[in-house]
C-alpha cells in the first residue's frame, strides 16, 4: 500500500493548484531562513563589535554561514512541514478534488492548521535536539547517525502525516500505526536529498491522502 500510495502522490505535487501551494510554502519556509540568516549575522556583529575581535565582515559572514548551514541540516525538515501544516487542509482538499472528487470531507479550519503547524514544529525541534548527543555519538559508526534520524523522524512525520488527513475524514479508520511509520520513512528519505527535499512536504501530504483514501474508497 505504501508503494502505491508514494506512486500516486507522485503526479499530485505537479497538478496546478499543488503547485501554487509548493510555492507559497517554500517562498515562507526560504523567508524564515533568510531571515534567520539575517538575525544570526546580526547577532555575530554585535557579538564582534562587543567583544572587540578583529576579521571584520569576512569572519562575520564565515560563521553565519556555518551556522545557518547546520541549521540548515537540523531545522529544515521541522521548519518546512510547520509551514505545510498551515496550508494543509488546503493543499489535502487538493489532492483530494484532484483524485477523489466523491468523497465528502470536513474542512478543519485555520485555528487548527495553526495548531498542527506548532505541534509538528515542537515535536520535530524537540525529539531531535534531545536526539543530538546520540547523533554526534553515532558519527563515528558512519551510518548510526543516518539511521537514527530516519527511525526517529519516521514516527514523527508519520504522525505529522496522519494528523493532516485524518480528521477529515472523522469517519474512517486510522492509518494503521505499521504504515504511518513506513509513510514517514519514505517522507524522512525525501529529506534527505537536496533539490529533493524542496518538494517534500508536498508530497508528503499527497501521500497521506493516497493512504487513508486511496484503499478505503472506491
């Protein structure tokens, strides 16, 4: 089911009114960063100017960078399905006119779009900030540190996947706890790749619809 739900969502995350959606949220999820970016060069000049150390622009720019970049690493894949999580009764009830036009489904509104947003968010931040000393412990194995976070990040994308789709559809059963998990280790896999993981979330959602609807209704 989960390969065939992944298939499917493929062609959904070109469809016209998915596309707008990608862009809104990556234009938001790029400003977020840009403007951390901003806020943390600032913080280095500050810092510079106080302390009274020399390397001018240069050293201040070195370090943003390095910064930015292991947030990068650390925050992207939190930072970007938060921002799904806000359009995403908008960007499943694509999907769902695109490839299930009969089903009847109940509009979760913004108030909670919001609240999904902050609860992925918290749940990606946290679980992963507490996995951090594993991470650096595991570097020396070459592959722990990967696994780890797929595992980990499987159940939380999981979750996060389920969480946009389920309540719409108040009536159905659950996705199955097996398949949430391998639903988010296909979507933690995604992260993974760059230039992939642009689209990531967006076909993270498609997913998730494909599994809830795609073997519960014909």
């Amino acid at each position: 089911m989960i390969l065939t739900a992944a298939l499917r969502a493929f062609p959904s995350i070109f469809q016209r009114a998915t596309l707008r959606l990608l862009a809104k949220t990556l234009a938001l999820t790029l400003l977020l960063f840009a403007l951390l970016g901003a806020a943390l060069w600032s913080g280095f000049h500050a810092a510079r100017l106080a302390l009274g150390w020399g390397g001018g622009g240069l050293a201040e720019a070195s370090a943003t960078a390095i910064v930015l970049v292991a947030a990068g690493w650390l925050l992207f894949r939190a930072t970007a399905m938060a921002v799904m999580g806000l359009f995403a009764d908008d960007i499943v009830a694509a999907v769902e006119s695109a490839d299930y036009p009969h089903v009847a489904a109940r509009p979760v509104g913004w108030a909670r779009s919001v609240r999904l947003a902050l609860a992925s968010l918290g749940r990606a931040i946290g679980w992963n900030l507490l996995a951090l000393p594993a991470y650096i412990a595991l570097l020396v194995t070459g592959v722990g540190t990967i696994g780890l976070f797929l595992a980990l990040n499987a159940i939380l994308l999981g979750r996060d996947m389920a969480d946009m789709v389920e309540p719409r559809h108040p009536a159905l059963p659950p996705i199955p706890r097996g398949s949430r998990w391998l639903m988010g280790l296909v979507s933690a896999l995604l992260f993974l790749v760059p230039l992939v993981n642009l689209l990531a979330p967006i076909f993270s959602a498609a997913m998730a619809v494909h599994m809830l609807l795609g073997r519960k209704t014909r």
